[in-house]
C-alpha cells in the first residue's frame, strides 16, 4: 500500500476561509475591489470569456444567468469595455458583500477581521463558485483575504 504525505485531491471543489477588515466601509471595500480588478483585468476577462463558452447571444447568457451575473454577462456579450469594467467590480462587491450577510455560513471574527467559509466548485453554474475555484487569489487585497 502506498501512503501519499503531500496534497492529493479529485474533488471537484474547494473550501475556503474568507475574510475581510471588520472596520472596512462600503467606499474603501468598492476602491480595493476595483483596484485589484484593474490590476487583475485581463486573468478576470479570460475566465469570463471562458466561462461564457459557446453562447452566441447575450439572451441566452443572461437567461442561463441566476446568482446576480447577468448584468455582467449582458456587458460583456455587447463587448462593452466601459460597461464590463463597472459590472465586474459592482458584481464581485456585492458577492463580497453577500457572504458576510449569511449567517448560516458560520461569520466569525478574528482579530480585526470578519471571516466566513465558502465551498467552490468546477462543477457548479454558479459564475462567483467557479471564479473562486479556478482563481481565489485574484479577489486577494489588503481587505480581502482567501485561505
């Protein structure tokens, strides 16, 4: 029998920590969101063409659409640069800001953070659960902090 000591997995999710500065407003949380998206732009923008796939028309983007992406979706269908720059960062806010809005989930504190707990995965239709899956380090900021 073979014992493996390093990480091994074939799931097709993952749990995570996330936390973000309990003293933070909704100004400064917008402002860091934005400038980590800026700064991650172009990984944000291929894992949203990705995500799209094969659809070949914003109807049925936005139709296929139920965790609050749509708008996104729609923007990025019509190829509106400006348009997708401010549904992004309006989207991955209020994501943000509804995992610390549920209590279910298990909100802690931890010094002067507010934590929560978050499954992903590659295997839901979720847009936010397979973002983080594939990419948990691009919402990383001073704010915002994945484990």
């Amino acid at each position: 029998m073979k014992i493996r000591e390093s990480f091994v997995t074939n799931s097709s999710s993952s749990s995570y920590i996330i936390a973000k500065k309990k003293d933070i407003s909704d100004d400064e949380l917008e402002k860091s969101i934005r400038e980590t998206y800026l700064k991650n732009k172009n990984s944000f923008l291929k894992f949203l063409e990705e995500y799209i796939g094969d659809y070949d028309d914003s109807e049925t983007v936005v139709d296929s659409s139920y965790a609050g992406e749509g708008k996104l979706l729609e923007a990025y269908m019509e190829k509106d640069d400006e348009k997708i720059d401010k549904e992004y960062i309006h989207f991955l806010k209020t994501k943000m800001e509804e995992l610390f809005l549920d209590e279910w989930t298990g909100i802690g504190t931890l010094d002067s953070w507010k934590a929560t707990i978050f499954e992903a995965s590659n295997e839901d239709e979720d847009f936010f659960s397979s973002l983080m899956y594939h990419l948990p380090d691009l919402i990383k900021n001073e704010y915002i902090k994945v484990i």
